[in-house]
C-alpha cells in the first residue's frame, strides 16, 4: 500500500539559459504552444488542454529542474501532505504563482530529483494554430540514476507506481496508469535527465517530423525504430540545448495491474531497437 497514488505525469519544467531560443524551437519544431510568460520570466507550453506541458525556467544550466504528477484535488493533495509527514518524508509547499495551476506539494527523490505533486491544471481550448507535427501528452521521462532498485522502492512504495518491464537490473519502466511507462530509470554514472518524450497519434506523424525538422536545418539522432518494452514506436532528436526529446507513438497499455507480470529482458537480447540498429554512443552520453 503506498503513500500516495499518482495519476499521470502532468508536466516537466527545463532549466534554459535562451529562453527565446528554447520557446522558439519547442513551438516551432516540437509542437506546442505559448500559453502564458510570469514575471520570473517563465515560458508555459501546452500541447493539449492542459494549460501547459513544458515549463522553460531561465537558468545559467540546461536540464531538468522538476517533473509533476497529478494526484487529484484539493483533498488528494491535502492527504498527500498528511502522508508524508506521518511518513517522515520531508516536503516543502510551493507557492511560487505557477501559471495554469493551483498550490503543489515539493519533494525530493532518492537520487535529488525534484517531484511536484499537483492537483489538475486550467483547462484551455484545446486547438491552436496549425503545426507540421503536434504532439498528444506529454508521455514519460527517462531519468538517469546510480541505482535503479533504489529509485523504484521509492517510486512504488510513496507513490504508488508499479514495474512494466526490466532490462536486467540496468534499466526499468514503471506505471501510474494504462501506460506502460510514465517514468523510466536507466543506472548510469551521472544523475540527470536522459529524455523527455512527447506522444503523437500514430507512426505517420514520426515520419512528419523526420521531414519537418530536416527541412529546418535539423536531423534525427536516433530512429524511427520499435522499442521492446514498452512496445512504442520512436524517434529521437535533441533542442538547442542539447535536451534529448523522443517522439513516440502506440505505446503499450497494462489494464490489469494484479494480473499483469513485469518482464525481465536480458540486455545481450535485442530490446532497444527491434527493428534494427543499436542507439549510437550518443545516445548515451
């Protein structure tokens, strides 16, 4: 039984240093659109009805900054607060006038990733302007972490996420609704951001943006191919600031969770790419 039951990831928020740049690359080359600047200088981008996806916070770094899940109302966040204290899970409340959404719960992961629990955001008129490729969601993020079993106890026990799929115990996909991964972890030296991914309707759309960003002076870095776990289709490319971002298409649903058995794939199996080529180094970096 965990603390707290996650519902879907609502947003993430990136560390800039060209907000202009930054704003310009993710509404013209990723889709999304402006919905709001504050007077920290803050850049809100929505890609559905929600008021915004992707935070831009000006910084002298690039990166993550935090990640947000939804966890429900006033009453959720409120219990939410409640757990962790009896828990004795330190948590700050956020107050700091985030646009398209009310007060948030802050806590830190066991790798110092920033978590912000949140209650639903302003719903906005769901169309804009015409773009080559517009994403559906925000999808998942791939965090990188020096213990993967570490991060997923947390994850599962106070948050409430549950196992999709393993690669030995290197990397691991976990759940908080149908998808098969909102969050993933992947063991590596260095604790950051590995990608942010955006979900489009189909494998079409992949192809779109193939020609989209090549016909605006930009290239894929890896794919399209099909991942193993997860199922998903894939491409992946990186902005101005060299943030990986990952257009993905027909993910896996887990509908089932007492039912459903995580796979364990042995990483010297084909699982990355199912169709072809291994990641480049790259990829890793």
């Amino acid at each position: 039984m965990s603390l707290i039951h996650a519902k879907n990831l609502s947003h993430i928020g990136l560390k800039t240093q060209n907000v202009e740049q930054q704003t310009q690359f993710y509404t013209h080359m990723v889709g999304l659109e402006e919905t709001g600047r504050d007077t920290t200088g803050r850049v809100y981008l929505r890609c559905n009805a929600n008021h915004h996806a992707v935070v831009l916070i000006p910084s002298s770094e690039s990166g993550i900054d935090h990640f947000a899940l939804e966890i429900g109302g006033p009453a959720e966040l409120e219990a939410a607060a409640n757990a962790l204290a009896s828990a004795g899970i330190s948590y700050e409340t956020e107050t700091s006038g985030e646009l398209g959404q009310g007060p948030s719960i802050r806590l830190y992961d066991p790798h110092g990733y920033m978590i912000e629990l949140s209650g639903k955001m302003t719903q906005v008129d769901a169309n804009y302007g015409p773009r080559a490729v517009h994403p559906r969601k925000l999808s998942h993020v791939t965090l990188q972490v020096t213990d993967c079993h570490r991060a997923v106890e947390f994850y599962r026990d106070v948050l409430g996420f549950h196992v999709s799929d393993w690669v030995d115990d290197i990397f691991v996909w976990i759940r908080c609704n149908p998808d098969h991964h909102s969050i993933a972890f992947a063991k590596m030296d260095t604790v950051k951001m590995h990608h942010v991914a955006f979900e489009l309707k189909d494998i079409s759309y992949l192809v779109r943006q193939a020609d989209h960003l090549m016909q605006n002076g930009h290239v894929l870095l890896y794919g399209p191919g099909r991942h193993g776990p997860g199922q998903n289709h894939f491409e992946y490319f990186r902005d101005p600031e060299r943030n990986l971002i990952e257009f993905a298409c027909d993910m896996q649903q887990i509908w089932d969770d007492a039912s459903y058995l995580p796979k364990v794939w042995n990483s010297q199996e084909r699982w990355v790419n199912l169709w072809g080529p291994d990641s480049p180094a790259e990829f890793l970096e």
